[in-house]
C-alpha cells in the first residue's frame, strides 16, 4: 500500500462541496425508499445510504468533462457527479423522458452530458469499460480521467484483473474505485475474499494501491487527489479500496441476515454525514444557516424531479423497438 502523508488538503469550499453532494445523495435516496414504500415507483432499489463520501469527494475533484462508470448500486456516484434529477426520477420510473426513455431503468441508468457514462448490471464489468474510456482519452490526447467504481464482490470477478493489468500495461488515466462495504450482494467479505485488503492487489499489476476510509473525506481526498493527479500526468492507473458499510440490505425489502445487529447499530452510530455536518460548523467551515439553506434547495430540487419523474408519460409500443437494431430489416 503506498504512502499518502504528503498529500493535499482540501480548502473550505472544497469541503462544503463535498457535504453538498454528500446531502444530495442522502436526501435523494430517502425520498426514492418513501416512493417505493408508498406504491407510486415499481422497481428494484439498491440503496448506498453510509457509502455518500466516497462519490461525493471524488466528484469534488472531477470536472464535466471526466467519465464514470457504476454499477447498478451505484445511484450515489450519479447523484454525487452531478447528474440532473428530473431525467433521472423519470428513468427510474420507466417514463419516456427519463435518460434513456424509460427503457434502462434503476439498473441501467446513463447520462453522458454529465459524464455518467454506463451504469451496468453485470458485477465487474464497470472496469472493462472504463478501461475503453479511459484509452479514448490517451487517444485524443486531453487530461480527460475515467473512474471504475464496484463493489468489494467485484474484485474476485476475471474483469478486475484483466481490467488491471491492461490499465498499467498502457498507462491508462483511470481509477479502480472499490467500495468495499463488507458484503458482495449477501456474502461476508470474510467468507468470498482471499486478501485482507483489496488493495494489495494493485501491486501484481505495478500500479500504486491505497486502502483508505471510506467514511472519512479528508482521508478520501487525499487518496482520490493523488490518484486523479497521477492519471491526469500521464502516470497511468491506481486501484482505491475505500472502506465503508452500507446501512441497508442489498436490495429494497432484504432482511439484513447476513448482518450483526451490533455492527449495524455501529455503523449507524457513526454515520459520517451528520458527523461531517457538524465538522464543518466547529471548524468554521459553514455556518447552520448555510447548511440548512443548502439542504432546502436540494429538497425543492428533488421533489420538482419526483414530480417531474411521476409525471412524464410511459414510452409508447413503438418506443420499445427504437435503438435496438441500426436498421430493422422484415423478417
């Protein structure tokens, strides 16, 4: 695992950047469970409630311009990259004026003009991709990045390797962001992972690997900071293992099973929003009244794009045999 200690720090306006994001994520997620829970959105929901620091400090290095790809758990990478909410309430819901007219729905969201590439519901494949991606910069020559985020499942996955070794072999700009929440769909990390830290890993593809929390954003910063800055010179990819913990079930309605209730309690405890919530404000860094303002522009925000989501028209018969075939030939 290589050496942070010389990292940067983030500024003050970073940080309430990062809370931002961080609020939007959690916000959003709390008004898409209630929805469910109500009857009026009829899908398979993955929440990644605990998870918001990862995608919200490493968006906060991002520009428009830079490319993810996620997972089908990988909402909060949206959220946190900036991805408009009306298109994505109307995907979600299956109505035509979702990002991909209501065709792909919560698994398969895409918004490029943000720089959400591909979400994709096939484990590990988000590397591959990105790899493609970050190759198409190399290419065209910009400071372009492309960021892989999985799950801590995926790194047993023949893609993560493959993906590995193809990136430091061309020097491509791109990072392998894990998630490792301690569980791959309902599997103990303990029990389907032969490494203690994920990040050793990096070292049999010559690539720096970090392990760094997760839950903490300065800590975050300094490893996506330094990883960013690495692609971006040309220096080629890193492979971040962010340790953190997911507060639900994998899915909407799973009963946690494979859970202690103690570490769960624990973990909810240490909730790392409201604890950075009130970081920011002893340190200086915000004022109540800003966040709260903050936190009522993304409330307005999020329930314009629920209303604009339940409200858009389903897609028409026609629509489900458009963007299949580049020319439809009679049978």
């Amino acid at each position: 695992m290589a050496d942070l200690k010389n990292a940067p720090v983030p500024d003050a306006e970073t940080l309430v950047d990062i809370y931002r994001r961080m609020i939007r994520i959690e916000r959003n997620d709390d008004a898409i469970r209630k929805t469910v829970r109500l009857g009026r959105l009829t899908m398979p929901y993955y929440s990644a409630r605990g998870q918001e620091v990862i995608p919200s400090t490493i968006s906060a290095l991002l520009n428009k311009e830079d490319q993810i790809c996620t997972i089908y758990r990988g909402i909060h990478d949206m959220v946190a990259k900036d991805m408009p909410l009306r298109p994505l309430w109307a995907e979600i819901a299956g109505r035509i004026d979702g990002t991909c007219k209501g065709k792909g729905g919560p698994m398969h969201l895409t918004h490029p003009e943000s720089g959400v590439m591909v979400t994709t519901g096939v484990v590990g494949s988000s590397m591959p991709i990105a790899n493609g991606l970050a190759w198409a910069a190399k290419l065209d020559g910009s400071k372009r990045v492309a960021i892989a985020y999985f799950g801590d499942g995926a790194s047993n996955i023949g893609a993560f390797h493959e993906s590995l070794n193809l990136a430091s072999l061309w020097k491509l700009p791109v990072i392998f962001v894990c998630q490792n929440n301690g569980f791959a769909e309902h599997t103990r990390y303990e029990n389907a992972t032969s490494v203690d830290f994920i990040s050793k890993r990096a070292a049999g593809y010559a690539m720096p690997g970090f392990t760094v929390d997760g839950n903490d954003p300065v800590a975050m910063y300094a490893a996506a900071h330094t990883a960013i800055a690495r692609a971006r010179d040309g220096e080629g990819p890193t492979l971040l293992e962010c340790k953190t913990f997911r507060f639900f079930g994998h899915v909407l309605g799973d009963d946690d099973f494979y859970m202690t209730k103690e570490e769960k309690a624990a973990a909810m405890a240490d909730d790392p929003l409201p604890k950075f919530r009130a970081k920011l404000i002893a340190d200086g860094h915000a004022t109540e009244d800003r966040l709260a303002k903050m936190q009522a522009d993304i409330e307005a925000e999020i329930a314009d794009a629920q209303e604009f989501g339940l409200n858009s028209p389903f897609p028409s018969a026609d629509e489900l045999r458009r963007d299949i075939f580049a020319e439809e030939i009679p049978a």
